[in-house]
C-alpha cells in the first residue's frame, strides 16, 4: 500500500508536501488498492442503479462516500438513506437544517429521482477523481493528522468562503465544519472552550481576531491564495509553539544549541524557534 512521504513535521513538513503533492499523488491514484476501488466504482455507477442496490453495496456505498469526505460514515444506513431521500423531496428542508456541506454536495449528486440514480461519463470520472484526492488526504492523515488537516483546509475554504455567501453565513460556515474550524481555532490560538458561546458571538470573535491577527476585513477574503498560506503557516507554527519542537522540526538542531546552558526557558526558547522558521 503506497503510504505518503512526510519526512518533516510542522510548516516546513507542509511546504515539502506541497512541492511533492502531484507526485505523491499519482503515486497512490497508481496504487493497486485504489485503482481497483475507483474501477469498481465506474463500473457499477455506469448503469443506472435502484438506491436499494447502492445502500446495499458496502464497498460502493464507501468509495462514494470518501469521494465526498464523509469515509467512514458509511455504517450510518439509516441516516444516508434519509439524506438522499430528502434531496428529492421539493418541499423538504432536511439538509438545509442539517447545515452539512459535504453531504449536500454527495446529495447533489446521487440523486436518485424516483429511486433510480443514472450518471453521465463526465459525472462518474469526477467523482473518481474526488475519491482519488480525499483518499489520499486520509491516507496522510494517518502519516500526520496536521498535514491531512492543511490538505482538508485548502480544499474546503473556497467551497466555504468563496460561494458568494454573506459574511455572517461564512463565519457560521466556518464554525460549523469541524475540521477547519480546528485549523482556525489553532491558527488564532482560541480555546476551544469558545463553543460555549453564543453562535454570534463566535462569530464576532472569530471575525475580530482574522482582522487583528491576519489583517483580513472580509472572511470571505479567506480564500485569496496569500491568506490561505497565511492561516496554515500559522496553524503550523501554533500547533509547534504548542506542543514544543521536535527533531524533524526546521531549525531544531539550532534551536537546541542556541538554546542549552542559554537561560532561555519555555518562552524564550518558543519565541527564537519563531524566528528560526
């Protein structure tokens, strides 16, 4: 099984994925487990399918699923079928109360008009495509969760923040999607005890803290390429300040000489390791 290389942790782990991603993915869309995964799924997508046969076919119902970032949900039966019910249900507002981008867009797209699904060519190679990216965002997951996150923020944002949607309804966007509000939270180093809160008043701080820290007046400014690496540089950086530097870490070997028999302590040695970076 081909498992991503992530030879560095924090930012510098990050960028050394970016230089390497195009690679590295083809290398595991190549991957015998993957490819025979995506060919199942043309396979049995090619034809029009009762919603019974796809709720019934486990490995399809997976494939199809992680294709959409929802792996791993698929033991929810129950449930995924009530989705794909209410997606063709003119006067249900199911999935717009269920505030779920990722199963909306799954919804969207296996719509099964009168309880049969028929996809076109262009359909079926998307969908391939979607569960080749998010298959692979997993399977860095399972190297460095961090880096799967970063990979799952810079995917996620412009879906989010970039629909055209009022600011209000971005922050609340943002709030409501668990892994990128992990990597936001992290980044503007919030307590994650900010949840308590009101939803509006999240959403003030949330906003007031993307003008202090980041110098951004819009969140809808969030998906400009240069604020995208902004956030994720310091999610990184936080997630390091925090945890403490490691030896893959850029700059430790320095750090740790600079540092020794220095009298920097914690805070001190936190702050000359930002400056390394």
């Amino acid at each position: 099984m081909f498992q991503p290389a992530i030879p560095l942790s924090g930012y510098g782990g990050w960028k050394l994925l970016q230089s390497t991603y195009s690679r590295q993915l083809e290398g595991f869309a190549d991957s015998a487990s993957v490819k025979n995964d995506r060919n199942y799924l043309t396979e049995k997508l090619s034809s029009p399918i009762s919603l019974d046969d796809f709720m019934s076919d486990r490995r399809l119902l997976r494939v199809s699923m992680t294709a959409f970032d929802l792996g791993g949900e698929e033991w929810k039966g129950g449930f995924i079928r009530k989705v794909l019910e209410e997606a063709v249900t003119p006067d249900s507002t199911f999935l717009q109360r269920l505030n779920n981008a990722d199963y909306t867009r799954f919804s969207e797209t296996f719509k099964f008009e009168d309880g049969t699904l028929s996809l076109s060519a262009d359909q079926i190679e998307s969908i391939g495509d979607n569960y080749e990216t998010a298959a692979f965002r997993a399977a860095v997951g399972d190297v460095d969760d961090n880096m799967r996150l970063s990979l799952n923020y810079q995917s996620k944002i412009v879906d989010i923040a970039g629909s055209g949607a009022s600011e209000t309804t971005i922050l609340y966007r943002l709030l409501g999607n668990p892994p990128v509000r992990q990597v936001i939270e992290t980044a503007l180093n919030l307590p994650a005890e900010m949840s308590k809160l009101d939803i509006d008043r999240q959403a003030a701080i949330l906003m007031d803290k993307f003008q202090s820290v980041l110098g951004i007046s819009k969140a809808s400014d969030l998906v400009n390429i240069d604020n995208v690496d902004k956030v994720l540089q310091r999610f990184h950086i936080m997630n390091t300040v925090n945890s403490g530097p490691s030896t893959t870490t850029p700059g430790y070997a320095a750090l740790t000489l600079l540092g020794g028999g220095s009298g920097l302590g914690a805070i001190g040695s936190q702050n000359l390791f930002l400056s390394l970076l």
